[in-house]
C-alpha cells in the first residue's frame, strides 16, 4: 500500500505585501498538484494587482513591483474566486494539501475572500475538508530538539530539497511538497501509520503547543507578544470583514 508521502499531493503558496493576514494583501499565489514523487507537477499561477501600494520591503522579497502588477496582474474579486474552488477542488478529491506556515497563507485568502467577495475560506469547504500538511508543524513536532530556524529555506536545505527561485509563489509550494515528502521518508517510522486526516487533527494539536512554548519564552525574554495557537486557521475577526 503507498503511503501518503509517496502518493498524490497539492501544495498552496502566497507572496503577499507583507505579514500582517488582517490588512496586507496577496499579490501572486500558486496551487501545484504532483501525483507521485518525480513527476511532473500542475501549476496553476495567478498575479494579482492588490489596489493598494507595495512595499518596498516585500517588492525585495518577492520582486513584484507596484509597476509590474498594475500592469500584468488582475483585479482580486475573480482571482480570490478562482484560488478557493482550487482548494476546494484538493478538499473534494481527497488530496492533501502542503502548506508551509499555513496560518499564515489561508488565514490571508480567507481574509481577502471576505474583502472582496463577501465570503469565507470555510464557505468554499462546507462540503469537502481541506486536510493539511504543513511542513514547519511537521518538522518542529518530529525533530523538535534540533537547532537553528526553520524558514522553507532552511528546511530545504536540512531535508535536501532544492529549491530555485524562492519566494515565487510556484517554487515555494513545490518545494514545500518535496520537503512533506521527504521529511515522510525520514520519519516513516513515525508516520506511516496515519492518515493525512488523522495528521491533519494532530498538527492543530501540535501546532497549539508550539504556540504555547513561543509564548512561554517572549514572557521569559521580557518581550510583549502574542502567538496565535489556531491552526490552520485563525478565527474571524471583525476588523476582517
């Protein structure tokens, strides 16, 4: 029987005017689908002109310019649109979802669906439940006493994944699956026995203490700040709407 890891899987990723997932805005995203690992994936790619100026500091990240997405990217409401039936087609065929940092990046279309199409992400999966793997929860939870960050970028390089062009949107979701696949063979012992729904319930677990022991040490470090223990996504608030 093929496990989970060695078998279909999607990934989502966003690059974004920055990280606050209440007010900045998505100006690229992709949704990659691989049947089996080395073949060749489905990228299905969407530039967006957010309407609102882009920062210097995320035009440096990802290169996207107020210049180039006014004059290649489409406006939100259709693209918002079309981003959720593509997740909720994954949710409705079964297909795990990899997303890195995923409160991030569902929480932020979640809130650019309710400002531009006066819906929800959790409107679009009334029907099909996304089951979501998210490599960051993955790694922190399998290998938590090993040093150092733990950006896609330092997971690629720990599990051996390369990734070219990163912070595109299609390069990140794709090497995001490599690494779920790769960290799978790595802790097969751990995960052959779970199911992605199974893994999917036990992340939200996982990710809540994460969050917590975050908590624990800005309180120790003296630092005023406040982590988020939904997973994979934070509830509505009403400043979003």
């Amino acid at each position: 029987m093929t496990c989970w890891y060695e078998g279909p899987l999607a990934a989502f990723d966003t690059e974004t005017t920055g990280v606050d997932v209440e007010s900045d805005r998505i100006v690229s995203a992709a949704v990659v689908v691989q049947d089996a690992p080395g073949s060749r994936p489905r990228v299905t790619r969407w530039l967006v002109n957010p309407g609102v100026p882009v920062p210097e500091a995320a035009t440096a990240v990802h290169g996207l310019t107020d210049e180039h997405l006014q004059r290649n990217g489409r406006w939100p409401a259709p693209v918002m649109y079309e981003i959720a039936e593509a997740l909720a087609e994954q949710a409705a065929t079964n297909r795990p979802l990899v997303v890195m940092n995923a409160p991030f990046d569902l929480t932020l279309l979640d809130r650019e669906l309710r400002r531009h199409r006066a819906s929800s992400l959790d409107r679009w999966l009334q029907a099909s439940t996304l089951r979501v793997l998210d490599p960051r929860v993955l790694d922190k939870h399998l290998d938590r006493y090993r040093k150092g960050r733990r950006t896609l970028t330092d997971l690629c390089a720990h599990y051996e994944v390369p990734l070219e062009g990163a912070h595109d949107a299609a390069a990140d979701a794709l090497a995001a699956l490599d690494v779920v696949r790769a960290l799978g063979r790595r802790f097969a012992a751990r995960l052959e026995r779970l199911s992605p729904t199974e893994l999917h319930s036990l992340q939200a677990t996982w990710h809540a203490a994460q969050a917590r022991g975050l908590q624990a040490w800005f309180a120790r470090s003296g630092t005023y700040e406040i982590v988020d223990t939904s997973w994979p996504l934070r509830p509505d608030l009403p400043a979003a709407a």
